[in-house]
C-alpha cells in the first residue's frame, strides 16, 4: 500500500475506538449514520485503515477496534456503496487467518447484497469467485465466522440470480452443497445440513429449490448414518428446526424450560462445556424468527434466559453470543411503546416478568463481587440498552428506566384492562396445561404419573391464579395505585440494582434527579417488600457512587449524596424522620 496512506498505529487504533463504540444515530432507527462514516473517512481514509490492519495487525488492540470500526462503517449506505472499489481486499479478507478479519469479509459481502442494486452485486460476487470462499469460512472458520457466512449465503438466495449459484442446476458443481458435505469432517457436514436448513426457512420459493435439489436427502441419510452419533443428535434437531405443530411448540417450551433450570446454576458449568451451552442458546434464539403469535412459547423462551443468566457464566454467555442473545430479553422488558391497549394488556404479565430478567442477567439476583461480566459481555450489554432506548420515545436508558418507576399512563390503562379477564386466562392455562399433559403421558388423565417438575408447573398456575383473584380484586377498589403497577415498579428497583454496578448506567441513574427523588422517597412504598427493595435499590446506588473518588469530590452530586445517605440512614421502613419527645406542660386538673 503507498506511504501516502499510511497512518500512525496509535491514533489511528484511538480513533477507531472511539468511533466503533460512538452511540447510534436515535434519528437514523438505531444506525450509525452515512455522515457519521464520512466525516471518519475523511479522517482516515478506507486504504490507510486497510493497510493499517494488514501491516500494523500485531499492534494491541489495533485489529479489534479496526474490525469493529469497519463493520460499523459497512454497515452504513454509505460504507456498502464503498465495497465494490475494495473487492480485492474482501477476497484476502475471507483467506485470512484472523477469524475477526475473516468474519468482517463475511459481513461486507451481506452489506453488499443487502444495500447495492442486486444485478451488480450477483456481478460482481460471480466475477470474484466470492460463493466458494465463504464456503470455506462456513466450514472452517470459527462459530462468529460460519454464522457470519451464512447470512451472507442467505441474502444471495434472495435474489433469483443468487439462487443459481447457492443451488446449481448440475449436481456435478463443486459448490453443490450435496457435493461439499460428503467431503467435510464432522463439524463441517454439521454446518452444510445447518445451512439447508435455514435456506429451507427463508421462503417458500427456495423451499421449493431446496426440495426439487433433493439437499433435504441430506438429513435423513445423516439420521440413518449410526457411524457418528454426535451429528445424528444435531441432524435430528435441524430437521426439528423445521417441523411445526401445537405439539412441537409444547415439547420446545418445556425444554427451554428444563434448559434454564438446568442451567440456572453456576456449579452447572463445571459439568456442561460452553459449546454445549452455546448450542442450547442457539436454538433459542433461532426460535424467536418462528414464534409469531405463539406468546406461550416465547413466554418459556424469555424465562429460560432469564433463568440462565442469573449465573455469571450464564449471563457472561448470553452477552458474549454474536448477536447477544440476551437482546431479546432487553427489547421486551421495555417494548410495551410498541402495542395498544388491548395487545399491551395480553402481554403486560410477559413484560413485568422481563424486568425481572433482566435484572438478573445484570446481577441483581447475583453476590457483588460477580455482578459485572466479561468486557466483552458488558459492552454488548450497554450496546443494548441504548440501541433499545434509541428506538423509544424515552431515547436514553434514564429515560426507560424512569418510565418504569413513574409508571406510564400506557401500563396504568393495560393494568385497568386486564383486571377482568387475567383470572379467566390463567385458568385456561392451567387446563390447557394439564390437557397438555394428558397428552403427553397418556390417554387417560387417571394413567398419568407427574414428573416432580409436572407438579411444580401445576401448583405455579394455581398460584397465579390466586394471584389473579387478588390482583383484580385490588384493580377493582379505589385504594390508589394498582398493585401490578406497583409490582413494576418494585422490578424497576430490582431493575436499577443490577444494572448500577455498570459507570454508564450509574451516570444515567445519577444525571436524571427524578430517578433520585423516587427511590429516595420513603412515603413511595407502602408494602414491606416494596420498601425492601426501594432500600435496596439505595444502597446499590451509593455503593456504587461513593466508590468513585471523582463523583464523590464533584459538589454538584452533594445534595444527591446527601439524600441517598439519609434514605439509607432511615431503614427500609423509617417513611418518617424521629423526632425527639417533648415535654407537655398543662395546667393540673382541680376538682
């Protein structure tokens, strides 16, 4: 690369930095915007940034954050519009030996597809003989490599001229998938049969060509294949994947069920490896494109998260997944902007019980010393949360957080809503629950002998619908505000105890004197286990301050100081300061 594009390690690996972590445009859905990855091109041009990562690559930490930085400016129209100027470098990029280059190479070629007219794209994949090496990412590279390779194989078949090379009229085609998975080891056929698959999802169109190529062949001859066990297990829960019915939704709720139990612990993890884990949450995730209307099955999917990421390996791997899977935990705990009254009401449970999720997976359940995860997992972790708030009316973390404790006049309506009818539901789902059941175990309910689980999951909706008579009768009077709506609020305390332990989410809690005046007051709750956790949520924050010199020494959080110290002071259930007693002089009676 000439020396006119060279740049200096260190500035360069401090900008990138700075640009690959800079927060996303609120105005552009979320996006780092075109501007944005002009304005830095103008600083850095496209080749010194190449030849920097080719010849500087050893400099610590200069590849990460130019891999970073690259994919957010790909990522943009304006990066992708760049892409077909830069093939060469794409090619060397999917040959590389980083795993992070060559994942980034993948990247590129889906921007390409997605953001380029679709004529010149197919063009210029085929003039490149881009299909074959990501092929070779898919069976070679690492598991961020291969899932990477396959969304980009995924956005060809999208186009009828892309559907030609990705399934090729002759069988005779190197590239045929048939062909590439009778040459692959173990892992590699794995990951063909699990590309099959998601073509086989993509549209009825190329279901039709996966089919008439007879590539679905492929897994029923694996199934019968007794030589390797291992790749019969997978094989089965790829043809799973693509299986539909009340009955499979059944079996895969309880099994992510019995998967977040399982995995709920730490001392778990010292008997399952993290590949394994990884497998399991793959499949939770991939389940979350099929759910549709199915709320039950996504219920059970979010709860499984949830419980996993109580652990800290749990929550370290949800964060740590490409794409995290713990977003989908994130989005619905502040999704009820997204749903009308009537929708809000069926879902408002599902969301209360997101916010206790995700309370765990920030560590609130968790000892202080295990409550902040992996640099990785926590910086995917505040990616996260901004992205979602980016995408509300409420634009920042404060704002969504403080939306919860005020409780937005949206919840109060839902809260109101489901007053009359969440009784009648819980029934149901107690009945469809042992209908379900008497399914699954036999023809007659007197046959059935109950798994200990079976009876936990029974004496749970007996409980909720107890619950339900409560809650409605408590909807019902006229003694303020609703007890769900305090419920919420008692979660967001939760919430705000985990998620304080992080320096960004403390700047958020501490720049925003609402937040402070809420969980400072002691005339707000009137329940012991709301004051309990109005407390808690208190000491979290002050610990958490008082541990920095800096915030500490700024007078302007004097005041701010001063009141959480004093609702400390006072005890979860002093609401009224002490005063001392005072002598009463009165005249004496006479009689």
């Amino acid at each position: 690369m000439d020396e006119e594009f060279s740049s200096d390690p260190s500035q360069l690996l401090e900008a990138a930095s700075d640009f690959a972590y800079q927060p996303a445009d609120a105005m552009n859905s979320g996006a780092l915007s075109d501007t944005s990855a002009q304005e830095f091109l103008t600083r850095f041009p496209l080749p010194a940034i190449i030849s920097a990562l080719q010849t500087n690559a050893d400099y610590p930490g200069l590849e990460n954050a130019l891999v970073d930085c690259l994919e957010r400016i790909f990522r943009t129209k304006y990066g992708a519009s760049l892409i077909p100027h830069y093939m060469p470098f794409i090619l060397v990029g999917l040959g590389a030996n980083s795993q992070k280059v060559r994942r980034l190479a993948c990247v590129a070629i889906s921007c390409l597809l997605e953001n380029t007219d679709k004529r010149i794209a197919v063009q210029l994949v085929l003039q490149h003989g881009v299909y074959p090496l990501l092929l070779s990412c898919l069976i070679d590279g690492d598991e961020q490599v291969a899932t990477a390779s396959t969304d980009a194989i995924k956005n060809m078949v999208g186009y009828q001229e892309g559907m030609g090379i990705v399934i090729p009229a002759s069988v005779n085609e190197a590239t045929h998938l048939g062909n590439l998975a009778a040459k692959c080891s173990s892992l590699g056929r794995v990951r063909v049969l699990a590309l099959i698959v998601r073509l086989f999802s993509i549209s009825s169109s190329v279901a039709s060509e996966v089919s008439r190529s007879n590539l679905l062949s492929l897994l029923e001859a694996e199934v019968k294949n007794t030589n390797d066990t291992l790749v019969t297990l997978n094989v089965l829960e790829l043809l799973y994947e693509i299986t539909s019915g009340a009955a499979e939704s059944i079996l895969r709720s309880r099994a992510m069920m019995i998967a977040g139990r399982l995995l709920s612990k730490e001392n778990a993890f010292a008997f399952i490896d993290e590949s394994s884990v990884r497998t399991v949450l793959s499949a939770i995730d991939r389940r979350f494109e099929f759910m549709g209307q199915e709320a039950d099955e996504c219920e059970c999917a979010l709860e499984a998260l949830g419980q996993i990421g109580s652990s800290f390996q749990g929550a370290t791997i949800l964060l740590a997944t490409t794409p995290p899977t713990a977003r989908h935990v994130v989005d619905a705990a502040f999704d009820r902007q997204q749903h009308g009254k009537q929708l809000l009401a069926a879902v408002f449970p599902l969301l209360l019980g997101c916010l206790a999720l995700l309370g765990n997976i920030a560590g609130e359940t968790r000892i202080e010393n295990t409550m902040v995860l992996s640099s990785s997992a926590e910086e995917n972790l505040r990616s996260l949360t901004y992205d979602k708030a980016s995408r509300t009316s409420k634009l920042t973390p404060s704002g969504l957080l403080l939306s919860v404790l005020q409780q937005d006049s949206e919840i109060r309506i839902a809260v109101s809503y489901i007053g009359g009818n969440l009784s009648q539901l819980s029934v149901q789902a107690a009945v469809s629950f042992f209908c379900a059941l008497v399914l699954l175990k036999g023809h007659h309910a007197e046959d059935i002998s109950l798994h200990p689980f079976d009876v936990q999951f029974i004496c749970g909706f007996c409980v909720i619908h107890v619950l339900a008579i409560c809650v409605r009768s408590q909807l019902q009077s006229s003694l303020g505000m609703p007890f769900v709506a305090k419920l919420a609020e008692m979660l967001g305390y939760r919430l705000i105890s985990g998620l304080v332990a992080r320096p960004w989410c403390l700047t958020e809690i501490i720049s925003r004197q609402e937040i402070i005046d809420i969980v400072t007051n002691t005339y707000t709750e009137t329940t012991k286990i709301g004051m309990e956790a109005r407390h808690r949520c208190c000491e979290a924050i002050y610990s958490v301050f008082s541990s920095s010199t800096k915030l500490l020494s700024d007078p302007s959080f004097a005041d701010m100081a001063s009141k959480l110290q004093e609702a400390i002071r006072r005890g979860p259930y002093g609401a009224r300061k002490r005063t001392e007693a005072q002598p009463v002089v009165a005249t004496a009676d006479r009689f």
